[in-house]
C-alpha cells in the first residue's frame, strides 16, 4: 500500500481534486433540478389550463340520453308495443388498440354474424371516437354472463342497456301498427343526427311511422365520468330526455283478432269502422307477417321468404289493395239517380236478365242470368234492385247518369282519393271518368264502360277501407269523418275530423238504406244467408269482382277457373240500421263471390254488438 | 464541552447520548430523517396510487422494513471492508449476468432475471452496487488523478457489465449501472479534455447508433419523446396521460385521492415509474417542488459526506451512490414530465416495488458507513 500511495501531499491533493469535483457534481445536481423545477413549472403553472380541460374532457363525455318510445294501446288499454330491455354490446373504438384482434376475441366468446360486423362499420362511420358503437343487439343472458366473466380482457367494449320495440300480439296488428327497425342509411342521411342521438329505432312503416316525431320524444343529455376503459363511474349532471307520446287507438284488439280469425286462411282484408267519428275499430290484411321480426333487423331468409311469398304478406289489403268494388257501388249510384231525377223510387225497369245498348247487338249479362237463365223480376225497383243486386237496372241508370256525373257522384263517397288514414303506404284507387281515360290511356270513353262501371266493374278500383268509408257515409246518411286509428295522443284528441258531408235529402237515403236492409233480411236479399238469428238489424251490400274478363258467351265456372283468376267477393254492411255504433267491409280476395265475405262482416259485427265490445 | 455542561447540564447529556445512539448503531441522522419523510410520503401517494388498497401499502411498508434493516446491516461494515470486498463482489456480479443468457429466466421478452428457486432476482440490481464499489477500490488503489493506463482499466471494468446487460436486452439499466461507474471516474478527476473528448465521441455515435444499435422498440421511445402526439393511442399514450395528468394539477393540485388521471385509469403504471404523475396531479407543483427538495437534501447530505469522508475510497464512493441515486430521480421524474425517453426507472424510494428499494437503501447503507467513520475518527 506504501508504495502506490507514497506522500501525504498526495491525499491532500486528492482531497482537493475530490472536492473540486465534487462541488462540480453538485451544481450540476442542482441544474438538473432547476431544469426539472422548470418543466413541471410549465406543465403545472403555464399550460395549466391546457391541461385541464385535457384531463376533463378525458374523463367526463358528453351521452346522449335516448328517450323511451311512447307506448301504442288499444280502446281497452291493453299494449299493443311496447319497450322491453335488453342489452347490446358496443365498442369504445377510441380505447381499442386492435379492433381486428378484439372483434376475433369477442367472436370466440359470443355469435357475431357478417351482417352484425356490416353494419358496424356502417355506424361506426358516423360516430365520434368516444361514443359506443353498437356491434351486436339483444344479447342473450348467456351472451352477457360470457362477457361479464371476459371483460378484464376486453378494453373497450361497452355493454348498454336498452330498450327495444316488442310486439306483443305478433302478427295480429302488423299492417295497423306498423314497426320500427334499425335506422338504415338512407334513413340517416335525412334525419336529424341530433335529435336521434343514441336512438338505433325509426318507425318504418303503420302507425310507428306515421307518428314517428311523437312517438320517438325528445333526447336528452349527460354528462358522465368514465375511466380509461370508458366505463361509466358517475352521472355528473344530465338534461332528462322527454319520453314518446304514448297513442291510444280507437280499435279493439277483441274485434281485430275475431275478424281475423273469421277471415281465416281467405287472403283478404276488413275494415271496421265507428260511423260515429271514423274512428278505425278493426283493421285486418290476411295474411299478415310477425313485427317482430323486423325490429332488430330482418334476416335475408326471413325477408325474401315473406317477400317471395305469393300470399304476399307484406301487402296491406286494407289500405293498399285495390280491387273493382263490384256491385257495392250500387246503394251510392242509387242515391245518385234519385238525387240527379233520373230515377225515383217507383220507377221500374224491365228485367229480361241482360241489357243493350240502342243500336247494339252486345249484350250485357245480368250475374243472375246464368243460375235463373232469367231476371230478377219482370220490372224492378230501385229497393229491389240493391237487395238482389240487379245489373240489369244499373246498367239502363249508368247509361242515362253517364260516366262523367257517375264520377262525380261517387267523388264525394270518398272514391279516386286517399281516404287520408293515419297509416302509411294508402292507395288512392281509380276512379273513372272520361277525363281520367283520356289522361292516363290516351283513348275516349266509350259508351259499353259505362254499363261495366256501373255495376263497380272495368276501370274503378277501390280499397277496402274506402269502401268502408263510402259505408260510414251512407250508415249517416251523408256524414263521414277521416278514418283514424288514434283516439288520443297523450291526452290530446285526435281523430273524428268531419269530411264534406253527401248530400242527398232524407227520402232518398231512406229508400237506398231500405234496400241495403232487404240485403240480408229480404228472403231474396244476396246477403240473406247471415239473417239466421239476428236480433239487430244490418244494412250491407254484396259485391262480387272478376279479376278477368269472361267472354260475352263464356260461362264463369268456379271450378274449372284457377283459384287466382276467381272472383273477388265484397261485403259492405253497417249496424244497427237506427243508430249505426259498427261499419265493415270485407274483401275475401279469390273468394268466388260475397258469400266468403259477408259471414265474416256478420261474426265481427256481432262481436261488436253482442260480444259487449261497445264502449263509451 | 465540560464548560457548557455547568450551565446546561441535560444539554451535554442529551447530545452525548443522541450522538453517540446515532454513532452507536453507524447512522447518518441528517440523511435518515429526509429518506424516512420521502418514504413516508410515498406510502401517501402510493395509497392513492394503488386507488386505496391497503394491500398494495401494507406490501410496500413489508419491502421498506426489510431495505431499511439491509441498510442498517449495510451501516455496520466498516468501508474498507467494503474496498477488500468489492472485486469479489463484481467478479460475482459479472459471472451471474453472464449466466443470465445461458440459464436466465424470460420475463416480457427479454431475459433478465436469474432464478435462484425460491426468489428470482436481476442481477444487473447487484450491479448497480458492485459497479462503484469497483471502480472505487480500482481508484482507490492507484489513486488519482488517474494515469491514462489506470483510466483505460476502470474504463474496462466499466463497459464489461454495461455491455452484458445491454444484450439482455436492456438498454436503460446498462446505461444507469455504466453512469454509477463513470460518475467514480468522473470524481476522479479526470482531465476536461477526456470529458469533452468523450462528449464528441457520444454525439458522433448517435447516428450509427440510431441507424445499427438501437432496437425498434427503443427508437419508438425516442420518438415518442419527441413528438408524443403522433401516436395518441400506441406509445404517445403513456406520456400524453401523465402530462396531462401532472399539467392538470396545477399550482394545489386535485387533493389526495382525487386525481381523475389516476383514479380513472388513465394513468398507466401509476404505482409504479409513473407514480409522480399522481403525486403532481393531486398535490400540484406545491407537491412536486416539495419532493424535489427532500430529493436534494438526500443529494447534498450525499455529497456532504462525500466532502468530508475520511479516505479517498470512501469519497470516491459516496460520491458515486450519491450521483447515482440522482440519476434515477432525474431520469424518472423527466421521463414522466416527457423531456427524457421513456425507460423503465421507478422513482426512487417512492414507486412500488421491494427490489430498487433495497438496492437503494443498501447504497445509503454504505453512505452511513462512510459517514459514521468519519464521526468515529474524529472522535
């Protein structure tokens, strides 16, 4: 040790290059430090503000708080959609690191189809990066219990509670009710991003859509905290969202499913109508389709299925089916040629079963011809001509009424125009004139289509609500109200809006009515089938359509024609004749003839008046 | 002292014995009280750090008990026990991190760790403490200032361990266990011109060393430091959280187990190398500027003793721990803040975890040793 260590002066010389250096070490030391001073003092003090809004705009997000849809609810209460809850799984994509490596683990815990993975990529278009977007609906209990186990894995996945549309009675009220489905794209691009924030719901169709904007209510707003995982810790503060006005129908979920099921498996429609306000007591497309299938997005085989259907479910009969109204025309062209003079009720028309125009050879075919191979009597009157339906009468009043003044006789009834029903998709109908011919053929009336549109046949076609309409008017004598679905919305009364009534004078509705009376309780009325044990009194009307044109010498044989070329048969009838509380129309579409349609306007009416359905 | 004690006579009593308890058990008063408030500080932050597990504490408080006997024990061996010690010491070191390759353990892709059955430990932590005692037992003995030859071999003994550890892979701790050993050669006194000299060769080097040495994920680091925002959600987000976290604190900071940075997760490894985020968040820079000078207590008192150590070994040594210990709190405290890259040093005496506390309060241990020598000397 002496040797490399040799002097004293040495460690007073290391001493001193040691305390050099240290007191070097130090001030660096404390540079160091003022530098750290400064760089916190920076962060801290001169871009304090900065950061704070970073760290709170990190922490608290801005939700939009969906409002619940209002409710849908029959005359009796009783729901008709409701919201029921479920959950769905989200992604926070801002939390994600690997979205691809995320959707692979949750696709090995829970079923996500392509169809799910499209349409979130559709919505997460247009989403911001901090907002969950949906990937999967309605997650099953098993489905939630896997994720909950999983969820340390999973950061950024959202579960949410929501509520979704459900409709309890299936398919009994598709085509009334309508329903909501995933807001689709198109969809999106028109509507109001703010105000359907949070909202993956939009009525599409029926009353949903119709009263889509009361329905669907007002969003509110929260502001919450969320960790990093945007997880939600705390509601910070919140404006409430105004829940969906809730609507209340005039019909009668009793009646609806009785006239559906008196309809059976005939394709057709009925209509219901309360002659007191045009309120809709009954509204039923055979065949129908389950709502609910649609809510959470229709699968491709479920939707191609109901579309390829040659039933075509998806067709509403009632409102958007048009058919030639066939004879039930005749009680309002009646009260037209009373009304114009050109018959009264006394004038008689000789009835040989068939009828030709002056100078013509054609002759035109009264229906009762071809059972009788005679008329309906030797002369016939107005009452009689309506109670048994006689052509041969209608044919002689359309050809001194004319084409023209026949249009606008039947205008008023409601005929050639939406009835305006507060239910999508309505069709207007044609009604014919000689105007309308040259508009939409390019060709002059010719004078054989007045005879056909006399009876309801050739160009006209109506739906089966306006037929139930034209019936309110007549069961009124002349007063009608715009058919409506909604009593009340909220508490505010909707509905029982009057139209233009039809004029005509007392005498004259009471001669029409007399007829629609013998219908069915006149031995020889074509409705007299359904007089057995009636204790009221019904006035209807049977019609009869061809869906093609037989022959002037070819026999209508129901047996040998295919069962799509059949006759369609109508119904129109109101209850009790004194003071109307029910109208119907029944359409049985291929039904052969009226007798598959007015059992079914007999077994509803009588639910309506016996069955204790009435009501305040 | 007899003189004073007639008019004051517990005075004289009550210094004899607290003095002499202090010397008695080979402690350094003056640097015990700041390590026991940061480490009582810590304990606070970490409470909150760890969103209030007493576990998490109760932990912490176990790896504290059982530093602060290693100190105490480490108090006791006189420094020139360390010196004889210290090549045997290093030579152990040397032989374990080169066993490390051959029979280590992978942790998180790289492999670190020695597996001794019933614990597993790094010994690059071994290291840490053998690197300085080396160097100054070399310097020790062929004293200073040192001879270029002496230089080139302190040199060796430096980068052998450094380069071991840099092919674990770990770029960091290389670093931090070759600068305990650079700061003995520094102290030293060696000239100027080698320091500038080495600077130069430094710079020169960063460009090769960008484009051949460094790994991509340790690139990735540097970018990140120097443009945090381009990759908000992949490595920018670590750094971008815990400025926003220490920024958001302000002057008072958000209030003890109040920080939303933290407490909602934002804030990754808060209990842990990014646990000041925390600190700075809920206490403000009140807080921080208060932690930076107990820091400096512990530093002056370091350099203090190294001041007035009684042999060059013991100067040469304390220095050494002293710089060393400041290395780790400027490297944590300015990678949080994002003036430095990103590498994986716990703030010490602070951040959760037994083996860095150890290893650190091992060093004051020596510290004491030194310091209490002197005080026995002088007696």
């Amino acid at each position: 040790m002496a040797s490399r260590r040799p002097a004293l002066s040495d460690t007073g010389r290391e001493s001193a290059i040691n305390s050099g250096r240290v007191i070097v070490a130090g001030a660096l030391v404390l540079l160091a430090f003022v530098t750290l001073g400064w760089r916190y003092y920076s962060l801290q003090i001169v871009d304090y503000q900065q950061f704070l809004v970073q760290s709170e705009r990190n922490r608290v997000r801005l939700e939009a708080v969906p409002p619940k849809r209002g409710l849908i609810y029959d005359r009796k209460g009783r729901l008709l959609a409701s919201n029921e809850p479920s959950h769905r799984l989200s992604i926070v994509l801002e939390r994600v690191d690997d979205l691809d490596e995320l959707l692979a683990q949750l696709k090995a815990l829970v079923v996500i189809s392509e169809d799910d993975i499209r349409r979130f990529e559709q919505r997460r278009r247009r989403r911001r990066p901090y907002d969950p977007v949906p990937l999967k609906l309605q997650l099953s209990d098993e489905d939630m219990a896997v994720l909950a186990v999983n969820r340390h894995q999973l950061t950024g996945i959202a579960i949410e509670a929501q509520l979704t549309r459900h409709y309890p009675y299936g398919d009994l009220l598709s085509h009334v009710v309508g329903y909501v489905g995933r807001i689709n794209e198109r969809e999106a691009a028109t509507l109001d991003e703010a105000a359907y924030q949070g909202t993956l719901h939009i009525g599409k169709i029926g009353l949903e859509k119709r009263y889509e904007a009361l329905l669907h209510g007002t969003v509110g707003y929260q502001n919450v905290e969320t960790n990093a995982h945007g997880r939600i810790l705390r509601v910070l503060d919140q404006q409430p969202p105004t829940d969906g006005a809730n609507l209340y129908l005039y019909l009668d979920v009793d009646l609806q499913r009785v006239a559906a099921e008196a309809l059976g498996d005939q394709r057709g429609a009925v209509v219901a109508l309360d002659p007191k306000n045009g309120g809709v007591l009954a509204l039923v497309s055979n065949p129908s389709f389950d709502a609910n299938l649609f809510v959470n997005g229709i699968s491709r085989r479920d939707y191609n299925a109901l579309r390829n259907n040659p039933d075509t479910p998806l067709l509403n009969r009632a409102v958007q089916g048009r058919y030639p109204p066939g004879s039930t025309v005749k009680p309002m062209l009646g009260l037209a040629g009373l009304e114009m003079g050109l018959v009264t009720a006394e004038t008689m028309i000789p009835d040989p079963g068939w009828y030709s125009l002056p100078g013509d050879s054609r002759r035109y075919r009264d229906w009762i011809l071809r059972i009788r191979g005679t008329g309906h009597a030797d002369e016939v009157n107005l009452q009689m001509a309506i109670a048994q339906s006689c052509d041969v009468y209608y044919y002689d009043l359309a050809r001194e009424m004319g084409i023209d003044r026949m249009a606008d006789a039947l205008a008023p009834f409601g005929f050639g125009a939406p009835t305006g029903i507060d239910i999508t998709s309505e069709k207007a109908g044609i009604l014919p004139s000689s105007e309308w011919k040259q508009r939409a053929m390019g060709q002059p009336w010719y004078p054989g289509e007045t005879l056909s549109a006399g009876i309801g046949q050739g160009y006209m076609l109506a739906t089966p609500l306006q037929l139930a309409q034209a019936t309110v008017a007549l069961a009124n004598r002349g007063e009608s109200f715009t058919p409506s679905v909604v009593r009340r919305i909220g508490n505010k009364q909707v509905g029982g809006l009057p139209r233009e009534p039809v004029a005509a004078s007392e005498d004259h509705w009471a001669t029409v009515i007399a007829g629609m009376v013998d219908v069915v309780h006149n031995r020889r009325g074509t409705a007299h089938a359904i007089a057995g044990g009636l204790n009221y009194t019904i006035a209807g009307k049977t019609g009869t359509s061809q869906v093609i044109g037989i022959a002037q010498d070819e026999e209508y044989d129901e047996d040998t024609i295919a069962e799509r070329h059949r006759n369609h048969g109508w119904f129109i009838a109101f209850a009790p004749v004194d003071a109307p509380s029910i109208v119907v129309a029944v359409l049985a579409e291929n039904g052969g003839g009226s007798s598959a349609a007015y059992p079914v306007a007999r077994q509803v009416i009588d639910q309506w008046l016996l069955a204790g359905a009435v009501d305040g | 002292m007899a003189d004073y004690a007639h008019y004051l006579p517990d005075a004289e009593r009550d210094l004899r014995s607290r003095s002499s308890l202090a010397q008695l058990l080979h402690i350094d008063v003056f640097l015990l009280l700041p390590l026991l408030v940061l480490m009582l500080g810590g304990l606070v932050v970490l409470y909150s750090a760890s969103d209030e597990s007493w576990t998490t504490v109760i932990r912490q408080l176990r790896n504290m008990a059982v530093a602060l006997v290693g100190m105490a024990i480490a108090a006791q061996i006189k420094p020139e026990t360390y010196c004889r010690w210290a090549p045997a010491l290093y030579l152990v070191g040397l032989v374990l991190l080169a066993a490390v390759p051959v029979v280590g353990v992978k942790a998180m892709g790289a492999q670190r760790w020695l597996s001794l059955g019933f614990v597993r430990f790094q010994p690059s932590e071994l290291m840490k403490l053998a690197m300085p005692l080396m160097v100054a037992w070399w310097f020790a003995r062929e004293g200073i200032p040192p001879r270029p030859m002496s230089l080139a071999v302190a040199l060796l003994l430096v980068l052998l361990p450094a380069a071991l550890i840099v092919i674990q892979p770990d770029l960091g701790t290389s670093l931090l266990v070759a600068a305990s050993g650079l700061f003995v050669v520094f102290m030293a006194g060696i000239s100027g011109w080698y320091i500038a000299a080495a600077v130069l060769m430094l710079v020169a080097s960063l460009w090769p060393a960008w484009m051949f040495m460094l790994k991509d994920y340790q690139k990735q680091r540097v970018l990140t430091l120097l443009d945090p925002e381009a990759d908000k959600l992949g490595a920018g987000w670590n750094i971008i959280q815990s400025k926003t976290a220490i920024g958001s604190g302000g002057w008072t900071g958000k209030g003890w187990l109040a920080g939303t940075q933290s407490h909602l997760d934002f804030l990754p490894e808060s209990q842990t190398d990014f646990i000041i985020a925390v600190l700075a968040e809920e206490f403000g820079l009140r807080g921080v500027l208060t932690l930076l000078l107990i820091y400096l207590l512990i530093i002056g008192r370091g350099l203090w003793i190294s001041l007035t150590a009684q042999t060059l070994y013991g100067r040469l040594l304390a220095s050494a721990i002293t710089l060393t210990f400041f290395v780790y709190v400027f490297v944590n405290i300015g990678m949080v803040a994002g003036i430095l890259p990103v590498v994986g040093v716990p703030l010490p005496l602070i951040s959760f975890g037994g083996t860095s506390m150890v290893t650190l309060l091992l060093g004051f241990g020596v510290l004491m040793a030194i310091s209490t020598e002197r005080r026995i000397i002088t007696r």
